[in-house]
C-alpha cells in the first residue's frame, strides 16, 4: 500500500469542504505540519478507522505526529487491509 498515495487522496476529500489541498511527500512529513487542522486531523483519523476496521476507542489513540507514526499505529491495530488506494477511497466516498 503507497501509504503516501493514500493520504493525499484523503486529504484532497477532507480539505474539499474549505481549506486549501495539501500534499505531503514523505512519511516524515508532520501531519500538522503540511496544513492539516485539528478538524481535518479528526476528520483524517475516523475515514483511516473505517478503511482499516479499528474500533473507536483505539482511534481515539491514534497518533498526529508523523505520517509514518499514524501508519505505524494502524498496521498494528487493524482488522482488515484495503486490496488498493482505490479500493480505500471508494470506501469512503
């Protein structure tokens, strides 16, 4: 899974409601840091919940740090894996 791909495609759902689109290019990258806010972030970590089966109460403790740190946490808390970036969009929208 490009989990870079992933992300930006989110991104650009989120931030369809206002805001500008934001890109990150590596997972390094700041979740905050790119142009995310806490609404977005939120936003972010329920459409990640639901593409990958977490429960709430572990989304709640999802981390905002890094794009690596956010992915790290999901790899070691989902029930289900995406077949695609498309597939996980579609999921979503």
């Amino acid at each position: 899974m490009d989990y870079i791909l992933l992300f930006n495609e989110l991104t650009k759902i989120i931030k369809v409601a206002g805001g500008e689109y934001c890109e990150a290019n590596s997972l390094k990258d700041s979740i905050s840091g790119i142009g995310l806010d806490s609404l977005d972030t939120v936003m972010l970590c329920l459409y990640l919940s639901d593409i990958y089966g977490m429960d709430d109460e572990i989304t709640k403790s999802m981390p905002t740090g890094t794009i690596q740190e956010l992915f790290q946490f999901i790899q070691q808390h989902k029930t289900t894996e995406p077949i695609s970036v498309e597939a996980a969009i579609g999921a979503v929208q």
